[in-house]
C-alpha cells in the first residue's frame, strides 16, 4: 500500500509536539493535525507584554460572555482576556451536558494545545507510582516500571529545561536539572522551622519546565520573571510546542502540520488488524478527508483522543475497533482538587523583606502519607502533594489624602497558602462515553461524562486539610485555617485514562509501548495510556512515555514489523 505519509500525529500538545520531534528526527515524513486555529511561535501571541488597561474588558471577561462561551474552560482561565484567545469554546464545541455528571474538560483551541497554558509543574513519576495497582488491587497493573522510564525522564528533562532540586527523596525522584528558581524569604522561614519540627517533611522549591539557564542552541533564553506564561513566551523560557519540539520537527524537513483539522475518526481494516487512513473534517469549510500512513500517534489529549477511538468502530458495528477488552472510556481519572490551607508569619524580622519580579513557581510539599506502610492512622490508600507559594500584598488603604497615601507605600503580612492534589483511584465504572443521538457540527458522537470521586479521595482531602493545618501550627504560623470545597472531576486538569495501558489484552487498550492491543501500528501515548495518576502532575510523564514510544515505533517500521 502507498502511504502519504509515514506517520500521522494526531494533536500537537505536551505528548504530540515530542512525538513529531522523535519521529521526524528519526527520518519520518510526519503530518502533525490540529483541530484548533494556527499560533506561530512569537508572532501570535497577541497579549504578550500588555497591561491590564490594554486587555479587553481589563482583563476579565463579562461574566454573561463566560456562562454563555466558556462555561467549562473558565476553570482553566478563559475568563480572563489575557489568554481567552487560547480555549475552546464550549458553546460551538459542547459536551452532552444534559446526560453528563458534572465534569470540567478544560479544552484548548490552538496548535500548541495546553503547552501553551499548562501550569509548567514538572514532576516524575516514582517507582511507588508505577507499582501503585499491583500493590493494592486498584485497577490495572503498570507493565512497566520507574527504571524503564527513568532514561527517558532524562532524555526530555535535558532537553526541555527543568529547573529543580535535587532532594533523594523516594516518592519524588530527581532528574536532570537547572538550578531551582529562589524562594523568597517567607517560604524559607516556613521551611526551615517545618522541616525541623516535623522530620521526614520537606518544603522543596517547586520543579518547573520554566528556565533558569539559557539554551542560546535552542534559541531560548531563561525566564525573565514576568508571571505572562499563559500568554505564551517570546523567550521560549518555558516548555511549548512552539518554542521547544515544533521548531526541532520543522528543522528536519521532514514535517507537514496542517491546523484547523477536526479527527473524526480513524479507518480500520478487519482483515489486516491496521488503521488505515485518518480521516478529518476541515474546521472552517467543513469538508472531510481522510489521509493514510504507516503509523499513528493518537495525542490528542486523554478525553479527546478516548473519543476520536470510541468513534473509530468496526465496519457495520457500534463497537470500536479499538475496545476488544469492553475497557475503552473506562478508568477515567483526574486529581482531587480544591483543598486549600494557610497560615500568617508573625515575624517581625521579615518585615523588611519584599518580593522583587514575579516568579513563575513557588513551593511544593512532596507526598508523606502512606509511604513505607508507616501510617496506621491513615483511613484511605495512595496519597497527595501540596503546592503553594508565599507572598505579601500592598497594604490596605485607609483615611484618606496624604494620609492614604503613605499607608499603601506599605506592605500586608507575609501569608503563605498550599493547595492539595491528592490521587485519584482507578475506578472501572468511571467512564467517558459517546450519545449516538447527539451530534456536533462536525459529526462526531458528543462525549458523555460518568466520572466522580469517591470515598477514598474524600477521606484523602479532608486528612489532608488537617495535616495542612498542623504543618502550618507546627511551624509557627499564626491565623491558620483550611478549606475544603466541592471537588469536580476534570477541575485540576490532570485528565488521565480512558485507554489505559496493561499487559494483559483483555484487561487494557495499550500495551507496554503505549501501542493498541487491537491495531498495531497505532500508538496513544498522551493522559489516556495512563492506568493511575500518582499525585504528582504527570505532563513529565507524557512526555517520557512519548519518546519512548516514538523510539520503539521507529525500531519496529524499521524492522518491517509494522
């Protein structure tokens, strides 16, 4: 059979940006689809460096605008005007609302995808993560451990550009690092009096895909320290598709990336077992068309991509081609979010200190319960990670006249303020479907959401809320509290499952190499692989199973195996 091309990546995200670096960079001809609009690196981000009184509507978008538009994609920041330009609409490009529980799927609508507003947290995976299922029965067993992953976590931290440091903790494994971004003054104090008052914690600076070195080969500079990440970054100071992976694909030659091309569906051919052809529909005229490869890189990001394989069914059959296991949309996860503590520095030492720049990071408190089976008063399995940062706000003005004046020359209290992200188990019943009998403009089935937390995560939240609290009393912190909202699945937008992967065919839709049981010369390498979300932001992790999987798929064409 001809080809057009040898690979075809489906997204060009955090996971389909790396999957067309590897796979050009290893002599493929690659076509790259987007279904979102075209943002060249620099040209297009059309905020970059704009004060609030240059935004629209200062910033914030009218709240009718936002109900109407954005009524998910607000959670992830479409409210705000900086970077509205960057998401989904939710009206044009809906869910099955009606037959949906409540569910946040924060999409983008950009080649780039959320490389270009992800919160830059990047985290490995540690050896506990990946025997997490085995362990205690939760889910589908990872086929793969950390020391398969460990080199390629370095293979893309190297090139990336991670800044971090190195702690030999465990739970949260070092890697290949710049030097950390600072802390400032406050989070230092907290540090030092909780590390000593509770052994065994540790308030580390957080690991971040946001430069502290240039890499002048790359033609990216360290960050500057603007706080203008979701604007996207003319500096290339942090990790995108557009400033790190896009021009390493388009340098080979070897790249042809078409936006505003909508993934229906992928063609399947019974009697060979192989996808051959994708087939698209042009967002702006509508017409469809189907290209065809060697091979296919599913990276569409974990909902989308589980809905483009439900969608792809067996000739004169409901069924997916992809779903001889019945597991296709099951097992899908998020972090549990929305938990939240703090607590006031009574120092007067610190009065003097300010904060100068605006640091893309702050602080994180790697996991501590359940590890090493030490914790018998723990009532739920797994854990969670706090993230936080300090920082002190101008002070409030009061009177009026000079007076006022003066006053608002000075600084509030230092506060400091965490939030937690608590692991998510692998629940079978919790699924993403599609309704036959609703449409969207382009003909595609709408995704419906059956996915909730449940006890396990509810216990996990509330320990975590009181730990918080105890930390912050511990390390002499004054007006402590905590909070404890409604937690949304899809809110912390760590989507994970969908097309999980495991070693036994009947019970997962990827194998070890992140390649279909049913097809293979199809590979999902993006959040719907994943058969458990550890606690720790897992783009790092896309990335890592990315190249590998690129690198695997390469040795196999070259082999004629597919």
């Amino acid at each position: 059979m001809a080809y057009d091309f040898d690979a075809i990546v489906i997204g060009s995200g955090i996971s389909g940006g790396w999957a067309a670096k590897e796979l050009t960079e290893k002599g493929m001809k690659v076509l790259m689809l987007d279904r979102g609009r075209m943002v060249e690196h620099r040209k297009d981000y059309i905020t970059e460096g704009k004060g609030p009184w240059a935004l629209p509507f200062r910033g914030n978008l009218p709240p009718e605008q936002v109900e109407r538009d954005y009524q998910m994609a607000k959670w992830g920041g479409a409210n705000l005007t900086q970077q509205t330009h960057y998401y989904n609409n939710d009206r044009l490009n809906p869910i099955d609302y009606e037959n949906s529980k409540p569910f946040r799927w924060v999409r983008p609508n950009q080649v780039g995808g959320k490389s270009l507003i992800w919160g830059r947290v990047a985290l490995r995976w540690s050896k506990i993560d990946f025997e997490a299922n085995k362990r205690d029965g939760h889910g589908s067993p990872w086929p793969i451990e950390y020391d398969e992953v460990a080199p390629w976590y370095s293979y893309v931290e190297k090139y990336a550009g991670i800044a971090g440091s190195k702690e030999g903790l465990p739970q949260l494994p070092d890697g290949e690092y710049q030097p950390p971004h600072p802390m400032n003054a406050a989070e230092i104090w907290v540090k030092d009096r909780l590390e000593k008052a509770i052994p065994g914690r540790k308030l580390i600076s957080t690991r971040t895909a946001n430069m502290t070195e240039d890499k002048p080969e790359q033609g990216r500079a360290r960050c500057q320290s603007r706080s203008m990440c979701a604007r996207g970054c003319s500096f290339g100071a942090y990790f995108s598709t557009q400033a790190v992976t896009l021009p390493a694909a388009r340098k080979t030659g070897n790249l042809t990336l078409l936006s505003d091309q909508v993934v229906t569906n992928l063609e399947y051919d019974p009697k060979t077992r192989r996808v051959t052809g994708v087939r698209v529909v042009d967002a702006n005229t509508l017409q469809a068309k189907v290209h065809t490869s060697r091979i296919v890189f599913v990276c569409a990001s974990a909902m989308a991509s589980t809905q483009i394989l439900l969608n792809s069914r067996l000739p004169g059959s409901e069924r997916s081609f992809a779903d001889s296991s019945g597991l296709l949309g099951h097992y899908i996860m998020d972090h549990a979010f929305r938990t939240g503590f703090w607590g006031t520095v009574p120092d007067p030492a610190l009065e003097p200190f300010i904060t100068y720049g605006r640091r893309p990071n702050g602080v994180y408190i790697p996991r501590f319960r359940n590890l090493n089976g030490q914790d018998t008063d723990a009532d739920f399995v797994r854990g969670y990670g706090m993230q936080g940062a300090a920082g002190r706000s101008v002070a409030q003005p009061r009177g009026f006249g000079a007076a006022m004046k003066e006053g608002m020359r000075g600084y509030g209290p230092w506060t400091i303020r965490f939030t937690a992200f608590g692991e998510c188990l692998p629940y079978k019943d919790n699924t993403l479907s599609l309704n036959p009998a609703k449409l969207d403009r382009f003909g595609v089935p709408l995704a419906v959401f059956n996915v909730t937390f449940r006890d396990n995560e509810q216990k996990m939240l509330r320990d975590a809320a009181l730990q918080g609290e105890a930390m912050m009393k511990a390390s002499g912190l004054v007006d402590v509290g905590s909070s404890n909202e409604e937690h949304v699945p899809g809110d912390a937008i760590h989507e994970m499952g969908g097309a999980v992967m495991g070693a036994d065919p009947r019970a997962s839709v990827v194998n070890r190499w992140s390649q279909l049981h049913d097809a293979a010369n199809v590979f999902v390498t993006d959040g719907s692989q994943m058969a458990s979300t550890s606690c720790v932001n897992p783009s790092m992790t896309f990335m890592a199973l990315t190249a590998r999987a690129a690198d695997h798929a390469v040795k196999l064409v070259k082999a004629g195996t597919i």
